[in-house]
C-alpha cells in the first residue's frame, strides 16, 4: 500500500551533499513505486523548487546561515509550521534527517499527534563544533589569511594551532547529548554503515537500530579494474571543511611527492577551507602539484573518477562516505583513515589501507605502498569494485521501503506498541 512519508532535513537541494543525495534518490525511486513524500527544508534562494515530480512536494522554510559556514542553513525557529504541515499531509511516517531545528520540531510534532518517527544519523554533528567556535564566529581564520599575505612568517600550522587551543571538548560534548536525546525519542534509528551501529551503540543510543547504506547508481559510478601507470594522478573529493582534515591529506602529499616525483593530487569541492589549503599547497611549494577543481555537479562526477588512480582523504568523521564510495565503485583503490565508518569502504589491506588517523607519514607509506605495487594495486581495483556492490543503490531502496512499510504499521498505536516488538 502506498505510504505517505514526511521528510525533515536542514540540508537539501540545491545544496548538494551526501544527505542531500540520499533524499533525492531515495525518494525519487520510492515515488516510482506509488510513494508520496513532503520534504521539508531551508530556503536557499533564487534556486529554490518546490516540487521534484508528482509525488515529491518541497515545504521550504526561512533560514539563515552561519557566519562561519554560509552554506550551512540554520532555520528560523517556526514549531507552528511544523505542526500545521504535518497536520495538513497526513503523513504515514516522519523521517528525520538531521538533528537541526527542523527535526526537533519534527519529533515534538510527531509524538503530539501519534505519527512513527524514523532517524538516519546522516553525520557525526559533534565532529563539526568548529563553525559554531568564537575563532571561526569571528572570522579570525579570515583575518590570519589576510595578515598572511603581509606576514610570510605566518604558516598555516600556526592557524591550525591556535584552533586547536581554543576549541573545547565541552561543545563536542552538549552538541552529542543535544543529537542522542532527539534519536532517542524516534521508534527506529537508521545506520548508513554497521561500524556506525556498533559507534552508536557506544553513544548510548537505545532505540532499535538497523542498517540502511546510502546506496549507490552503480550505472552510474562504475569502471574496470584498473592498472598502474606512470603518471599518477591522487584525488580527493568533497566538502572542502576543516573537520574534513583536506589539510593532512597535503602534508601527506608532501611526502608522496618527494618519493613519486610524477604524482599529482586533484581536489574537487568547495567549502570554507578552500582558501587556507590553497595557502598551504603554496607554503609547501606543491602549487604546480596539486590542482584545486573547485565544486563539481554530482550529475558530472562520474566522468571524473575513472581518470584517476587512488583516492585519499583523511577525515574522522564519515557515517559512510558517499565520495569513498563513488570511488571504489569506479574501481580506485582508497586511503581512508581508521576511523568511524571508513574501514568499511576502504577495507585495509583489501582494496587499500587504513592508517592512523592524523599520521600524516603513514597515510604517505601507505599511499605509496600501494602505488609502486603494480600486483598490490591491481588486486586491491578489483576488491573495490567488488566491495561497491554490496552497495546498489536498487538494493537499498528495497530495504528502506521494508523499514518505511514495518514503521507505518504502529502509528496511532503510540505507546502500546513500538518498533522493537515488531523485531520479536
């Protein structure tokens, strides 16, 4: 029977991000089978739509936007509306994106009028208290970038530095217990990875929790197992953050390059440390070695990936890693950090390797391993693809409908039945 879904997010297109693309696609493809969605989101601008097809509306709501990351969309406080949309559609179903205004309102909503509630724990939150930081509130990291260019003494580490002393595990800590309490009050968590799960678990999170990947077009982002050459060519690929650690990846280049003179790195993405990296790669004297693309529309990537040999990134913070999977779909083996959910993409010693995270002389040993390996390198293309498969995108639609289909059965059940006795 076709459902009728609410979705809450406080990211969506035309922002275009991981969330943003497992809304799209999920919702696109579950709209094919009968299924109504209403998705809820910031207003963005001139660019703004309000419907995607017949069975996809867009409910968009005021917003502002960080001074640090403008980008990054806060909604404008409106509980009101929330209540009301959901009043209107009727929904079957809530599903929660992210933890933002949106989706505390959503929750509130939800349990006033007996509606199920669903949550995907998209991202680590607590790992992205940067932006919400005095140093970067201020635009201080902007003033250094500019007394930079009067003062050469000043290197990028010493930014990085001052960071670190004036951030505060605290801020991790309330943005965490502020993220746990709002899953806490859904029926179901969803897990994009089953590392995340156990990483939840960890948290304290108590309601049931299963695993839903992101899922990929594998029509789209494929490829062939690939081979050594001598030209080549290292790509990063997503938003160019700080919590992203783009920075380690140069250091570790640095290196790579001193060993493997013809390598090259390419960075595609935009974000609020473009600037500070493209000052680093000039500190380091890599600028003729490192190639920033700047954003890149997802509906182009997949023409993009196959042209390269590895990918690499060092963030902490993947759920998933949409990117990482792009990548390993066309058949690139991966350096990803050990961290989170990463080791289940990028699966060490498999199809690449998992360093510590931060170690920016192992990410180069292992990166070069893997490059002046033409056996190592072939075998690990062909375990990325492999691994990728596991990851269709078909797939996960099917499994998410499941979920959507068990969750719809308990509403208007509230307290007397929850989503944990339908597991018995």
């Amino acid at each position: 029977m076709p459902l009728k879904i609410i979705y809450f997010s406080d990211t969506f297109l035309p922002k275009i991000d991981g969330i943003t693309l497992s809304i799209k696609n999920f919702s696109e493809l579950l709209s094919l089978r009968g299924h109504q969605f209403l998705i809820c989101s910031p207003r963005y601008g001139e660019d703004d739509f309000y419907r995607i097809n017949e069975n996809i509306k867009v409910e968009r709501f005021f917003s502002g936007f960080l001074p640090s990351y403008p980008d990054i969309k806060v909604v404008l406080p409106n509980p009101s509306k929330v209540r009301r949309v959901i009043k209107d559609f009727q929904p079957d179903l809530v599903h929660i994106h992210t933890p933002g205004l949106l989706g505390q309102y959503a929750i509130n909503a939800a349990e006033k009028y007996g509606i199920p509630v669903v949550g995907t724990y998209h991202t680590l939150t607590s790992e992205q208290d940067t932006y919400i930081s005095l140093y970067r509130m201020l635009k201080i990291d902007k003033l250094f970038l500019k007394v930079n260019k009067f003062n050469k003494r000043l290197k990028i580490k010493d930014m990085l530095d001052f960071e670190k002393y004036t951030n505060f595990n605290i801020t991790k800590k309330i943005i965490l217990k502020v993220c746990n309490n709002l899953y806490n009050r859904c029926d179901l968590i969803i897990s994009p990875s089953h590392l995340l799960k156990d990483q939840l678990i960890e948290f304290k999170i108590k309601k049931p929790i299963t695993v839903v990947s992101n899922g990929m077009d594998l029509k789209r982002f494929h490829g062939e197992i690939k081979e050594l050459n001598p030209n080549l060519k290292l790509l990063h690929v997503g938003r160019i953050s700080y919590e992203k650690n783009c920075d380690v990846v140069i250091k570790a280049f640095k290196i790579i390059q001193e060993k493997l003179p013809t390598a090259t790195l390419t960075i595609i993405g935009d974000g609020p440390a473009l600037s500070s990296l493209q000052l680093q790669a000039e500190q380091l004297n890599l600028k003729d070695k490192i190639i920033f693309k700047g954003f890149i529309d997802n509906s182009e990537l997949h023409k993009h990936y196959p042209m390269y040999d590895l990918f690499i990134t060092a963030s902490t913070m993947e759920t998933q890693g949409i990117v990482i999977l792009e990548a390993i779909a066309c058949g690139l083996p991966a350096i990803g950090v050990k961290s989170f959910a990463i080791p289940e993409l990028v699966q060490d010693n498999i199809n690449g390797f998992n360093p510590e995270p931060f170690n920016v002389n192992e990410i180069a040993e292992k990166t070069i391993e893997v490059l002046t390996d033409p056996e190592k390198y072939k075998q690990f293309s062909e375990n990325s693809l492999k691994i990728a498969q596991n990851h269709d995108l078909n797939k996960c639609v099917d499994l998410m409908e499941e979920v959507y289909e068990k969750l719809a059965s308990i509403k208007d059940k509230k307290k007397k039945l929850t989503f944990l006795d339908l597991l018995v």
